[in-house]
C-alpha cells in the first residue's frame, strides 16, 4: 500500500493526514476549482471569530455559550457524518459509494475541532455550573448536596480526560476510514473494502457509547442537576440530519458552481439523500417528543423543570418555532417524491436543516445563561465563523484527492444506480 502517502508535517496531519492523489485522479473526478473555493469561507470564518473574540472581551458568558453552541453544531455533523458512512460500510450499500468522498472528508474533522474546542476551556467556568469550588464545601451556603453526589463524575480533570479520550476514539475511527479510501484511489487493493467493513464493526458501538458520553459532558452537564436517558440519541439523531443536509449541499455546491461530477451524483443519488432527510426528520422528532411525553408523565419536578424553562418567559417561541420549523414544514416539503428529486427544493431544504439543527442547540444550551428567550450578535458570529472555517478546510481536503472513491469495486453499480 502507498505508505509514501503519509503526511510528515503535524499541520497539514490536522487538515489532511494523506498527501494530495489529485494527479492520481480520473478527469471526471478531478477538483477542477481554484483556491478561492476553501480560502474566502476559510478567511470569512476567521474574520468573524476575531470579531466575535473582541465581542468576548465585552461579555465572555454570550461568547462561550454562543462559541459552544457553533462548535457543538460542527462536532455533532461530524459525529453524524461518521455514523452515516459507518452505516453505509457495514451493509456494504453499493448505491451511496459516489457520495462517500464527500462524507469522508466531512468525518476527518476530529483533530481539528479539538483545537478549535481548546477556547472552551477557559470558559469552563462560565459554562459549567459544577465548576464551582464552594458548591462542593458543606460549610458553604452554595453547598449544592446534589452535586456533591455527582462529584466523583463531574470534576474538571476526569472531564477533561474523558473529552481527550472521546476524541483519541473518534479520530483513529475516522482516520482508518478515510485514509483507506483514500489510498484505494492509487492502489486498488481488493483486501479494502473488507478493512472499511472491520473498522466499521468496532467502530460502531466504540462512538456510539462514546457519542452518548460526550452529549451529556458537552451539553446535558451545562444543567447539571436535570437528567435524560434519551438524550444521547437527541445528539445523534440531530447531528446525522445535518451530516446528511451537509452531503448534499456540498454535492449541489459541486455540481451547480463548479460544473463537477454531473452524471456523478445523479437525481437518484438525491432522491436517496431526500429520503434519509425525511427519514431523519421524522426520527428526531420521535426522540424530542420521547423525551418531552415521559417528562410530561411523570411529573417530578427536578425533571420537568428543564422543559418548563423553555416554556416561558419568551422561550415558549423558540419551542414553538423548533417543533414547526424542524418538524412539520421539512415532513410536509419533504414527504413527497418530486421534492427529493428537484435540486433547488432539497438545496434550500438541506439550508435549512442545517440552520434548525444549529437553532436546536442554541435551544438547547442558551436557556441556562438566559432567563429570556431571543438572540446575542455572538450567537450568529460564532457560529458562522467555526463554519466558514469548518466549511473551507472540508473543500481544502475535496481539492486534493479524487472526489469519489474511484477504484471502489461497487462504484459502477453506484453509478448506474435508479430507485425503483
């Protein structure tokens, strides 16, 4: 195998772990864009965190919680995006092969949203409740009995270790898969597809117990006294909607602006797309309404209390809005066939998701700083600008490599590919 492919510089390791196979790639594959493809959303994202670091200097509690929320918004994309091809691996789905390079170079993101991650880290304090050194003191009036029983469990160094530990696990699935694929590209060697299908099976049940980990240390914990069994599966039913909605705007943006892989990616590949769309549509909304109804049930107070949150004082219209605008207006556009075979639709519905999974986060995470409900300046910079950087360093990886797997043995059946 082409070892010579390996990357040498730690930089470039974090962006690209391989060397660029872009003259190895068949002319129909070929990136044929110029660098203002990944540098103008790469020098817009940075411009709009350097504002939104100035903005911090104002009011760090905004910039934090605004900063987690766009990163949690890139990091559980990522977390879906890996599952998606995991899925696709194991079942050895011949249909999807065409679209893999694009999820690949989604999933190799890991290394790099825990640099980007490392300013969390100076605002643990302001994030975390259970930060707090007096909560945990008996002679304090802070003392907090309930924390003190979760101490052994939030506590800054096991925290950390664990969040190091989460992405040691998700970086060496990822680079397994995509570092693979690549190399298959210069060298077909038929033993791969079954090295993709093994590091899939371990890898499966390795994120999924460590995605679930992660939402409550990420997310759950910024409200440490509220609980949720279900709300690992909330985080990945989210994070692989918009993986999806990413897949496809990127494959549009291809396509549509730099006239690449037409007759590629075909109106069956969409129509597949739009399916797992709805599909996941459909289930995230299964899981929030879980998650609500047993609240709702049971009554108990130190449960419900996290929902009655966000059912008043001005947060009532974000719940309203996510149950309308993530639920219902994407199941009715979506549940017909001729929008997920009509481009412009499934382009402004994969916008769309996209900006509701970001607004389901926000929902999620802003009602423990904020009493009332509506939006902070920060909340969009941070946002937009871990994006445009997120964004421009995915179309950075797109240029250097072929951008379908193109010695995958099942890529001709992937191109003939027809829904029935």
């Amino acid at each position: 195998m082409a070892d010579s492919l390996d990357s040498n510089v730690s930089f470039d390791w974090l962006v690209d772990p391989l060397q660029s196979t872009r003259d190895a790639a068949e002319r129909a594959y070929r990136f044929t864009g110029d660098r203002r493809a990944w540098l103008v959303p790469l020098l817009v994202g940075i411009a709009l965190l350097i504002v939104s670091a100035l903005g911090g200097w104002q009011s760090p509690d905004d910039f934090f919680f605004a900063y987690l929320t766009g990163w949690s918004f890139l990091l559980t994309t990522a977390l879906g995006g890996l599952l998606f091809l995991i899925f696709h691996h194991l079942t050895r789905a011949s249909w999807s092969v065409t679209i893999n390079r694009i999820n690949e170079s989604l999933i190799w993101a890991f290394p790099l949203l825990f640099v980007l991650g490392l300013p969390l880290l100076f605002g643990t304090h302001d994030l975390y409740h259970w930060t707090h050194a007096e909560l945990y003191d008996p002679s304090s009036p802070q003392y907090d009995e309930i924390l003190a029983g979760k101490r052994a469990y939030l506590n800054m160094p096991f925290w950390s270790l664990r969040m190091v530990l989460y992405f040691v696990c998700w970086t060496v699935v990822s680079y397994r898969l995509y570092t693979l694929s690549v190399r298959q590209d210069v060298d077909p060697d038929p033993s791969i597809p079954a090295k993709l299908r093994s590091t899939s099976a371990w890898g499966l049940p390795l994120t999924a117990v460590t995605l679930a980990f992660a939402s409550y240390d990420i997310l759950m914990s910024l409200d440490p006294h509220w609980f949720s069994t279900i709300f690992g599966v909330y985080f990945f039913s989210g994070g692989i909607l918009s993986a999806v909605a990413t897949i496809i705007l990127v494959a549009l943006l291809l396509q549509r602006t730099g006239g690449l892989l037409k007759g590629v990616i075909t109106r069956e590949h969409y129509q597949d797309l739009g399916k797992y769309l709805f599909g996941f549509v459909v289930f995230w909304a299964y899981i929030a309404f879980s998650q609500y109804m047993l609240y709702w049930y049971g009554g108990i107070p130190e449960e419900t209390v996290w929902f009655q949150h966000r059912l008043q004082n001005g947060w009532q219209w974000h719940s309203a809005a996510l149950v309308i605008a993530h639920f219902v207006v994407p199941f009715l556009v979506l549940l017909p066939r001729i929008t997920k075979r009509t481009y412009s639709i499934l382009g402004v519905m994969a916008v769309w998701l996209i900006g509701m999974h970001w607004f389901d986060l926000h929902w999620v995470a802003l009602p423990v700083l904020r009493e009332s409900g509506g939006f902070h300046w920060l909340d969009f910079t941070c946002w937009l600008g871990l994006t445009g950087i997120f964004g421009g360093i995915l179309m950075y990886r797109l240029s250097r490599h072929p951008l379908v797997p193109q010695n995958h043995p099942y890529l001709g059946e992937s191109l003939r590919f027809e829904n029935t």
